[in-house]
C-alpha cells in the first residue's frame, strides 16, 4: 500500500566481501594515475590521495569439480645413438597424477556434502574431465589412510572432554547383511559423537554393528586418570548408555517436549503446559549463554528451577489424580517425564550440563545424507572410511575451519 515500506525478507541482503575468504583476489592498480599527482579535472588544483577503501568487483566463475591438464613433453631423438630428450614440465609441476586438491575435492563432495559416487561420475564424465566411481573411492580410501592416525587423536581428545553428546542412525553396510539375517535383526548404525574438549567441538562418527553406549565405553576407556566425571547427553534409549559407567549423564529436554508437540491438537490445554514451560526454560538459557558455567547454573536454579519443579507438580497432579489415562498418548509422554527427571534436569544441578542434544542430531544429518543419496557402504572398510573423513570434515565445520583446505594440507 501507498505510505507503507514491506520489510525485506531475511537472508536476501549483500554480504561483506570479508566473507569470501575462499575467493582469489586481484590488486588492480590505476596505471594512468598515481598517489601525488594532480586532479586531471579541468580547472582543478589539488592532488590525488588514496582513499584506503577500494571499490569491490566481485565476480564468480564455474568450473567442474575436478579439472585436468595434459602436459605434451615433446621428445626428441637423435638419428645416430637414437637417445631420447624429453622436454620438461614447467616449474612446480609435480610428478603425481592426483594432486591434493583432487583428492580434498572428492572427499568433501562425498563425505562432506553427500554427493554419490554415481553422479559425481557423471559430473566429470559431462565435462569431458573422466574418473570412474573406482577411482573416486580409491583416492578417498587414500586420504582416510592419511587422516586416520588424526581421527585416532581425535578420539582420545573426546574422550577426555568435558561434555559428550551422543546419538544412532541406522546405516546400511551389505557385507553384514548375511550375518544379520543370522542374528536375526541384528542391524548395523552409525554412532554419531560432539564431544566438548575446551572451547573446540570434535564431531566423530563409527559405524557398525555397536550402539552408541558400547562405543562411548570404549571410547572412554582412553580417558586419563583423575579426570572428573564426564557429562554425556543423549536421548532416553537404553542402548545410549547401557555399558557406560562413571558418567553424568543427561536426558534431551527436546526429545521430551517433541513427544508432547505430537499431541499438541488432540491435547491442547495439557501440551500447552509443558510447551509454554520448556520455552521460557530456553528464553533464560539464551540469556545464559554467554556466561561461564557458574553464572549458567546459577541463573537457571534462579529462573528456571521454579518454573521445572512447578511444572513436576502439575505432571504428577495428572497422573496422581486420575485426570489423564495413564496408558493413553499424553498419558505415557508424561510418564516419560516422570521417570527420567533427573536426567532431564540434569542442567539444574551440574555447571556446563546441556539442555539437549541438538549437537549430536545436527551431526548424525550429514550421515543421513549420505545415506538417503548413496543408500549403503559395501563393506566394514567402506565404512571406515566415510567415518574417517566425515569426522574431519565435520569437526573442521564445528570450528569455523576451512575443511577442504584442511584436508589439502594435511595431503
């Protein structure tokens, strides 16, 4: 309407050039004009001066994945002693075939953005730059082979962090489909690890036939003597924590709050109560965050100690009064709550205690990806090898890190 401004949409603004890191930059100079010189304005006196703040071009080109380059050496001859001299390639160039770069590229496109192998072939294949699906796992079993013993270190620093989150995904892996038609459904998963470790994120990811509580056992056991207990979250499943031992382990207030968001039409006025509940309890953990652990737990006792004990209270009012059906839907969501409130409350009474697992389910979707687009590994070592790589690939994300630079260096 005529005297009215729309607010534009989020996400639809200029960005800084200081966000394109990634992007080459080129001086470019006045070659007509230098710093000191006078104006060329007609009639005008003064004297040019950098302003410091040059004018932004910002240009983007499109390449295929992977590019290639033929080096013709011509080789000559000679007619009597028939010796051969083959010219050289220009300097810096390396005798390898795959160059870090290609091998980085691979690696993230599959293990970091999902792309099958299938369709990367094609990819390259169309753009007349060919690598077969076999070649494209071969150069990334080799760049699992030289990040492992940095997957291994990995490993010991989350066993030694503060918090751990935890969670399972199931994952298709066709040399143990035999052997789980014999254990009769047994199934094979990826465990899905963001470990805590200072004010670094370690993202890991192991797949096989363990649950997450088997490998968080055996990933603790490198943690070092005399550490203080670690805060492990995950959801209410037994198999998260079912061989873990000296751990303070909290419950996914979110898990909790989505088995009631279900019911939110068929149950109105009771989901509203625990809905209304949890989202003050995240309005004052959001003015928590920036604090340091002690102040966190502090003001949580303060401002949402009240409001969870409250909310006690009216659950078991519910449930002790006859006012829901215990074996009914809202029934057995709020039974839930009952039975696990310590753990689900575990941040009232622990510094640094999480409220949720968001960390790990954020996690375990890059494994969902590759999943929903490639549907299975052939075998355990297959596997392996997306671990490894993921793992790199998505703890480098977690920490603001450049993962395919990364993984060119460490090449």
């Amino acid at each position: 309407n005529e005297g009215t401004t729309q607010a534009r949409a989020g996400g639809h603004g200029h960005r800084a050039i200081s966000e394109y890191h990634g992007a080459a930059v080129v001086e470019c100079e006045n070659k007509e004009l230098e710093v000191g010189d006078e104006c060329p304005g007609e009639g005008c006196q003064g004297h040019l001066y950098d302003l410091k703040a040059p004018k932004n071009l910002l240009q983007f080109k499109s390449e295929p994945l992977i590019n290639a380059t033929v080096y013709k050496c011509e080789v000559l001859r000679c007619s009597s002693c028939q010796q051969r001299y083959e010219a050289t390639p220009p300097a810096g160039v390396k005798s390898e075939t795959y160059d870090a770069t290609c091998d980085a590229t691979i690696a993230v496109m599959k293990y970091g953005m999902g792309m099958p192998w299938t369709r990367m072939e094609e990819l390259q294949r169309m753009r007349g730059v060919p690598l077969s699906k076999t070649t494209l796992w071969e150069r990334s079993a080799e760049t699992a082979r030289i990040g492992k013993s940095i997957f291994n270190h990995l490993l010991k620093l989350a066993a030694n962090g503060e918090i751990c989150h935890l969670d399972d995904t199931k994952v298709r892996i066709l040399s143990c489909l035999g052997e789980d038609k014999k254990e009769k459904g047994s199934a094979t998963q990826t465990t899905g690890f963001v470990a805590v470790w200072g004010e670094r994120k370690i993202a890991l990811y192991q797949s096989g036939r363990a649950h997450a509580g088997i490998n968080l056992a055996k990933l603790l056991e490198n943690r070092a003597p005399g550490r203080s207990a670690m805060i492990t979250m995950s959801d209410a499943l037994s198999a998260n924590l079912s061989r873990v031992k000296d751990v303070k382990s909290g419950y996914c207030i979110v898990h909790a709050r989505r088995e009631i968001f279900d019911l939110r039409e068929k149950y109105p006025v009771e989901s509203k109560m625990i809905l209304d509940a949890v989202s003050m309890i995240y309005d004052n953990e959001q003015k928590a965050r920036s604090m340091p652990p002690a102040e966190r737990l502090a003001l949580h006792q303060e401002k949402s100690g009240p409001i969870m004990s409250g909310l006690r209270e009216w659950i078991e009012a519910q449930l002790g009064e006859g006012r829901v059906e215990p074996n009914s839907d809202l029934g057995k969501a709020l039974r839930y709550w009952v039975r696990h409130w310590e753990r689900l409350t575990l941040w009232l009474r622990v510094e640094g205690a999480p409220l949720d697992n968001n960390e790990a389910e954020r996690a375990l979707r890059k494994a969902v990806l590759i999943r929903n687009n490639s549907l299975f590994y052939k075998t355990l070592k297959g596997a392996e090898t997306g671990d490894i790589l993921s793992s790199l690939i998505q703890t480098c994300r977690l920490n603001g890190v450049d993962a395919w630079d990364y993984l060119v260096t460490i090449i």
